[in-house]
C-alpha cells in the first residue's frame, strides 16, 4: 500500500466517524426539542382522567364491615395460634389481645 491509500483510507474512516458522531448529536438534538410538548400531553392526560368518573366498587358502610370481618379473622387466628381456648375467642372482654387501632394503608 502507498502512503496516498493508506491517508485516504484513514480520512474516509475519520469522517465516517465523525459524520456517525454528529449524526447521533443531531438526534438527541431533536429528541431534547420534543421535550417542550410533553407537559402539554401529560396535562391533556390528567384532564382526561379528571373527566372519566369514577366508580367505587364498595360503600363506606361495606368496606368498614369488612375491616371488621377482616380483624375478627387475625384476632382468632393469632388467638388460635397461641393455644387460647374457644372460651376467650366468644368472650371479647376477657381475651388477652385488644385491638387498640386499625389503620388502613394504601
């Protein structure tokens, strides 16, 4: 190879590279541009959102009674579990376990 090959083929490799550089930057150029419309979607989204009405599955009076439900339940199975007797699980008042709150997370 003679010294005029090899330099031609070194500056097409070096502007291939370059142009593959500037050709990325250019992109992510325009990607950064398209970041000014998206709180314009977002908003339109929440609004849509704020439009569709919302269904509840429960009522409040349901979902308390089954808070209930659902204490009764762990309250005799950590009584089961620690061997109390069928007599504390029907006399609430004298069981060895009060439920002090119920806080609901979520």
């Amino acid at each position: 190879m003679t010294l005029g090959e090899i330099l031609s083929k070194a500056a097409i490799n070096t502007l291939m590279g370059m142009g593959t550089v500037f050709a990325v930057l250019i992109l992510i150029s325009c990607i950064i541009a398209l970041f000014r419309f998206i709180p314009g979607a977002q908003d339109k989204l929440q609004k849509k959102e704020q439009i569709e009405p919302i269904v509840q599955s429960q009522s409040t009076e349901s979902a308390i009674a089954d808070d209930v439900q659902l204490v009764a339940v762990i309250m005799a199975a950590i009584l089961a579990s620690k061997g109390v007797g069928q007599d504390a699980l029907d006399d609430a008042e004298n069981s060895p376990y009060i439920v002090r709150s119920i806080k609901r997370k979520g």
